[in-house]
C-alpha cells in the first residue's frame, strides 16, 4: 500500500475525456412517490415535486474519510468535528453476487469501533461508502451484471438495507462509477429502488456523480447517469467537482467549470440536494507527458519549500501553481476553496463535501465557517407546485384524415401509418411568479425506439371531440424536447419549460421521430383512467 493515495476515485473530466490517475501516491415522501410512478427513465424528472422547498434552509458538510490515510483523517475529525454534520468512511465494495463487503485493502480499519464511536461522539452521520472500484479498477460489468438482472438486483438491494439497518448507520452513500452508457435507465431504476428500501426503514440515500455541463454527457461514465431522475430520487446528489483532466498540467477544478456545472445541475436537481465537491489535493506533473500524481496539501506545500519554488496564484481559475526541478503543480488550498465556496452560495446548494481528509489545508475549516454557514436564516419562500390535466388530447392519423380520436383511450406517435397526439392544458395560479420548470408527464403502454419529439402547438382553437388531421393545429417547427428510448408501464418526464410562460391554455405535439424510430410509441390519455392522465406541472417561484 503506497503511503499516498489521492484519486483512488477517477472522478469527473469535465472535458469529456476520461480521468487516468495514477494510484500510485496520496488520494417518507420518495417512497410514495416511486410507489405510484414507478421508475422514472430517461426524461428529466422533477425532484422538486417531492418536496417542500427546493431552497437549503439546513446545509450539510461532508468529509470523506480513507483508509490509506486514516491517522491524519481521523485527527481532522477529531480537530474540526464541530465544523461537519457527516462522515462518509470509504470503506465497502461489492463482489460478483451481490454482496456488499468490506474493502479488502483497508475498509474495516475506517468502520471499526473506534472510528465509530469517535464519529458518533462528534453527533456526526455516518453514511459509508459502497463503491464498485475493484483491487483498483473501476469495475462497469459487475454493476451491470447486478442491476439488469431482477432477481440479482433486489438481492443487492437486500444486502445494502442490511448492512446499513444491522450497522445502524444514517445511509449509504452510492459510488458506482465508469458505467455502462447503456445502463442509464437500469442504473436510475436501482436507485430508485434502492431508495424505497433504504427510506422505508428511515435511513438516507447518496449518489455520487461526475460532474457535466450538459445531458447527457461526453463519455460512458456521466452518461450512465442521469442528473434529474437521480436528484428525484436520492436524498444528495454529490457531485465530483475536481479531477477536472489530470492528463494535463493546470488547475483540477477550474472556476469557470465549476461554475458551469453548478448552473447545469441547479436545473436538474433541486438545489437542496446537490452537494459540491471540494478537493483538498492536487497534482504533481513531470514534464515528460505522463499524467500527474496526486497530491495533498501538506505534500504540496512541503515539496514547495523543499525546492525553493515560490507559489503562484492564478487570477483565472483561482488555484495555487509552482514549478520545481522540471515539474509543474497544481493544488488546492483554503484560498481557492473560498472561491469555490462563493459558487456554493450563489447556486444555494444543500451542501458540500471534501475529498477528502488528511493533509488538508487546515485554513479550509475557518474558509467553511466564515463562508459557508449551515443553518439560513432567511431561506427564499418555498415554491408552488402545479400540476394539471389536459382539457384535450387526441391522436390524429394521417391515413385517416377526417377520423377524430378524441375518445380512444391511447396516444400515439408512430411513423408509419404516420400519427401523432395533441395536448391542450389550461394553466392557472402563476401570476406574478416566475416559472423555474415546466414538465409534461405522460405514462407509457409500450415500448418503442424512441418516444417522439415535441413542439408547442401554434393556436388553441380546436378540441378533443373534433379535430383531425385534416384540421388539426399548427406547430412550431422547433422542437422542444425529444424522448429517446421508451419502455413499457413507465412514466417519462419532458422538459417543456422554454414553452411555457405563464397562466392561459398551451398545447403540445408528440409527432414521430421519422426513420429514426422503428415502432410506434403508446401513452394513455385522459380517456384511459384515472391515475394514468397526462400531466403538466409546473414550479413556480
């Protein structure tokens, strides 16, 4: 075992290309929501629905504690206890069957009664970490092999509730990481079924994602994960705001990035459950082109003065740098977090996280307490939550030009005979606030290869009992939202924001994707029951 060990995690590239670190130095509402609804896939669901205030009122700090530097992780702990409410300890992984067990390279050491108690006597959480890293390499298949199969998945399920009821610990904090881009779907239905379990017996539910400016993605890891159906779903969503590329010399969390994603994510997710990950480390590069080597702080500094490199700061990115002897380092300290802390505040995230303990900056701790305080005296009113049933909806055909189909019970977009549905709501109850999200809700029957694409409708003038193809509305030529891939007894979410601008009656298109999309797609209309009405709902501020 190396004395350091900074990026044991392989967290993020926010340049699409995939981080290679080398390991070698120092690295009950949800509940009856998923019961009703089900699995949300591929659309971006609204989290927002589930929850009194999308607004932080109580914040969290989070610091992960490692095994391959557990003394000076734990006399942070010890030191700066009062400055965090949770202690997440990397300390689980899973094998081939399902079963959730202890890191072999070090795990029991940072779950061990002392630890334990030790955390316990801060009146800290204690949510470990269950990852998929395998004797050092993200492992995607094992996860894959869990989570596509029924049967294995719930198995899983089964032995994390276990572990964390029989361990008494607050939750488990989910790292799975370099997944399958395929998996997307399977892994949002996981957590979400993971959640039910683990929320039903009162614990909490984490997940850990890369961080991105926009869905879904520029490689297989942030593509496997979809920003909004986690955020419904988890109770934080930590994001890996750092390892920005450490293949190449400069800042691991530039500023701008860092802001971007936030912005990004503040649109999927409700912003009381995003939690900003902060590094403590950095890395030293060599000047030959092989990728860095992680850094702590305290290593930084120390080979700084070792060599007699005088530290630069850079006015961009906001992040300490020196050269030395044919190298070039990067870092962070508590003066680039202060920035980063900044972004925390301005996009009013729920919370922060630090990866990770041992060797940090100490000045970090009074940059959290100056800058970062966890309770907000004054939160934002909470917002208003509307949701509506269309007044109309119908599918239309082109190979029946003048048949109405206002009272079928279904929705169709299909390409040949080429059909598509139209959907009038009548918004009410906006006023004066300004509207943060519009989602149009529908249930799927079937499954098909993609779910069609949808535009606002140009005029309100027709109705369910009469229109056709021959007669039927206008719609703009821009789409506004496309569905991909859409399975059978599913809801999906469609983000329709940019159409919707305030109280009076707006109606939509679902028309075929074309060549694109081989089979027809099937929703229930308002005719069908009940329950599986189309919706539209919207959150205002």
């Amino acid at each position: 075992m190396p004395k350091y060990k900074i990026s044991k995690r392989k967290k993020s590239s926010g340049n699409g290309r995939r981080s290679a670190v080398y390991l070698s130095v120092p690295l009950l509402i949800a509940f009856f929501a998923f019961a009703f609804f089900g699995p949300y896939k591929l659309g971006e669901h609204l989290g927002r629905l589930f929850h009194k205030n999308v607004y932080a009122q109580s914040r969290s700090v989070v610091g992960y504690l490692v095994y391959w530097d557990k003394a000076r992780g734990i006399q942070a702990i010890t030191d700066h206890g009062s400055s965090f409410t949770e202690i997440s300890p990397w300390a689980y992984t899973i094998d081939s069957t399902g079963q959730v067990i202890l890191d072999p390279a070090g795990g029991a050491s940072i779950v061990d009664d002392a630890t334990v108690n030790l955390i316990r006597s801060k009146s800290l959480k204690l949510t470990p970490t269950i990852h998929n890293d395998i004797n050092g390499t993200w492992d995607p298949k094992i996860v894959h092999d869990i989570i596509v199969n029924p049967t294995a998945m719930q198995n899983h399920i089964n032995n994390i509730v276990n572990l964390v009821v029989s361990k008494g610990y607050d939750g488990a904090d989910m790292d799975y990481e370099n997944l399958y881009a395929t998996d997307r779907d399977a892994y949002s239905n996981f957590m979400a079924s993971l959640a039910t379990a683990l929320h039903a017996q009162g614990k909490t539910v984490y997940v850990n994602v890369y961080g991105k400016t926009s869905e879904p993605g520029t490689w297989n890891g942030p593509q496997a994960q979809n920003y909004a159906a986690l955020g419904a779903i988890v109770d934080e969503v930590r994001i890996f705001l750092y390892d920005y590329n450490p293949s190449k010399i400069g800042p691991i969390a530039p500023y701008s990035w860092v802001d971007q994603t936030l912005a990004f994510a503040s649109t999927q997710i409700p912003q009381y459950k995003i939690m900003h990950g902060l590094a403590t480390y950095g890395y030293d590069w060599n000047h030959n082109g092989r990728n860095g080597v992680g850094v702590q702080w305290q290593e930084a500094v120390n080979t700084a003065a070792a060599n007699n490199a005088t530290i630069q700061w850079d006015a961009t990115d906001y992040a300490p740098w020196y050269t030395y002897g044919g190298h070039t380092v990067w870092f962070e300290n508590s003066r680039s977090l202060s920035y980063k802390l900044d972004l925390s505040n301005k996009y009013n995230v729920g919370g922060i996280y630090l990866w990770r303990l041992g060797g940090e900056d100490p000045g970090v701790y009074t940059e959290i307490q100056n800058k970062f305080p966890l309770v907000i005296p004054n939160p934002p009113p909470p917002p208003t939550v509307l949701t509506f049933n269309p007044t109309d909806d119908a599918t239309v055909s082109q190979g029946s030009p003048t048949s109405n189909y206002g009272s079928t019970t279904s929705l169709i977009a299909d390409p040949s005979p080429f059909q598509q549905f139209l959907l009038k709501f009548n918004v009410q109850g906006v006023g004066t606030k300004q509207i943060v999200s519009a989602k149009l809700r529908i249930y799927s029957y079937k499954s098909s290869s993609l779910g069609g694409d949808f535009r606002k409708l140009t005029s309100s003038l027709w109705d369910e009992g009469t229109v056709t193809w021959a007669n039927q509305p206008a719609a703009e030529s821009t789409i506004i939202n496309s569905l991909g891939s859409v399975g059978s007894s599913t809801w999906y979410d469609v983000d329709v924001t940019k159409a919707v601008t305030g109280d009076g009656v707006v109606g939509f298109m679902d028309s075929s994707s074309g060549s694109k999309q081989t089979q027809a797609a099937g929703y229930y209309s308002k005719e069908y029951s009940t329950t599986y009405k189309p919706q539209l709902i919207i959150t205002a501020q």
